[in-house]
C-alpha cells in the first residue's frame, strides 16, 4: 500500500509540501501540472534536480492532475 499526497491540497510551497509529504509518511506525491510546475521553465536540469530532491526526501511522483474549469461534457 502506496500513500500519495496532492501537494495542492497542502497549500504551501512546492519544496515545502514536499518535505511535509514526507512527514506525514508518504510515498508519492501528486503534482498540480497547471498550476505548480510551469513545463516551459521545467529545463532537463530542474526536472533532474527535482527528481533528485524527491529521492532525497523517499518520495517518488505518483501523479499529475490538470484541473480544468468545468466539466468535460457541458456542451457550449
């Protein structure tokens, strides 16, 4: 059994919800792509130092979620 934790959820900054993650005895954590991680400033080197960072810390990324603003199937 596998615990993950939305870092969204914890409403702190992104190293900071991960050290709490780890605290609270998770082993993964589920980051808000949309929001949280900016893909076009996600150079090779960040993603490699975040992944690293996540080691560090026992974590490892269980998933991503996109929010989106309304329901996928309210037609327009």
């Amino acid at each position: 059994f596998r615990l993950s934790v939305a870092t969204r959820c914890l409403q702190q900054p992104l190293r900071e919800s991960f050290q709490t993650a780890a605290a609270m005895g998770a082993q993964g954590i589920v980051l808000d792509v949309r929001q949280e991680v900016d893909a076009a400033l996600l150079t090779e080197t960040a993603r490699r130092d975040l992944l690293h960072y996540l080691r560090e810390l026992g974590l490892s990324v269980a998933g991503a979620v996109i929010p989106i603003r309304q329901p996928l199937n309210v037609e327009h």
